[in-house]
C-alpha cells in the first residue's frame, strides 16, 4: 500500500489561565487547557491521525497518562516521537488538514506560524500542511467556552 488515510480528533476542558499551546505554538488568551500532558489539542488530533493511518494504536497506548514521564510532557517531542515511528514503518505525511473548533482564542492571527511549526515537527513542506478553526456558533459545551477541540485528516506516503 503507497498510499493511508487516518484521522484524528481530541478535546479538552479549558479554565481561566494565561493562554494555551496549540500546535506546538504558545498563544496568550484568557483560558488555559486542563490537561495531563502540555494540552496541545493540536498535535494530539495529529498523532492520533498519523498513528491510525498505519494502524498503530493511539496516543493514550503509546504515552500513557497514568505514566509520570508525560506529566506535562512537550507535545512537539511526542509528535517527534509518532513521526519517527512512521518513517521507521515506511510511511511519511503527505498532507494534514486540520479543522479547531474553538469560540476563543482566535485562531486566524496564529495561522501561518501555527503551519510553520507543524512543518518544522514533521520535516515536511509548509504547503502541505491546512490549519483551519470554525466557531461552534455559540452552541453546545465548546460554544460556552468550556472546551476546545481537533480534528486532523493525514494522508501517510510510503516512502521510496
Ligand atoms: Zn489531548
């Protein structure tokens, strides 16, 4: 097989606190992720997509929660970690798209860096790389703010 799809999708609360990291970018706001490891929704949805295109379990398999080496482990790395895993299967990522579903922050401004530090994570072009975020239009738990969440498509490549 040359070609294998996988998706993605993780949710977290959020309180009030100093800002978040999302895909592998700090950005101040008013709410911070509760969270085991360093909460990045982002890099959760991606790993989780990565490691099911190649039927490789999840994230919660590979990095325990209940284990104390991923209290507030640094997503980037772990994502380091997936990718490798991957290319060591044979596979690379071709493209990944991404929808946040978030009322706060607002996503737009952070875009392009957001894109840029994914690409420089998975050792791929920046072009191959889609981050877009809609409003949940104020309904449900993610329109009252209590929550944010990913979902992340990732077409796997094997590589020659
Ligand atoms: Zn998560």
């Amino acid at each position: 097989m040359m070609l294998r799809i996988g998706q993605g999708f993780d949710i977290h609360r959020l309180e009030s606190g100093e800002g978040l990291t999302l895909g592998g970018l700090w950005i101040p706001c008013d709410f911070r992720v509760i969270a085991h490891s360093d909460g990045d929704v982002v890099l959760h949805a991606v790993m989780d997509a990565m490691l099911g295109a190649l039927a490789l379990g999840d994230i919660g398999a590979l990095f325990p929660d209940t284990d104390p080496r991923y209290q507030g482990a640094d997503s980037a790395a772990l994502t380091r970690i997936v990718r490798d895993r991957c290319c060591h299967q044979g596979y690379v990522v071709g493209n990944l798209d991404l929808t946040i579903l978030c009322e706060r922050p607002k996503i737009s401004p952070y875009r392009d860096a957001m894109r840029e530090v994914i690409a420089q994570v998975l050792e791929i072009a920046v072009d191959r790389i889609s981050v877009k975020a809609t409003t949940c239009e104020q309904l449900g738990a993610i329109g009252r703010r209590e929550g944010l969440a990913v979902q992340a498509t990732v077409l796997m490549l094997a590589h020659a």
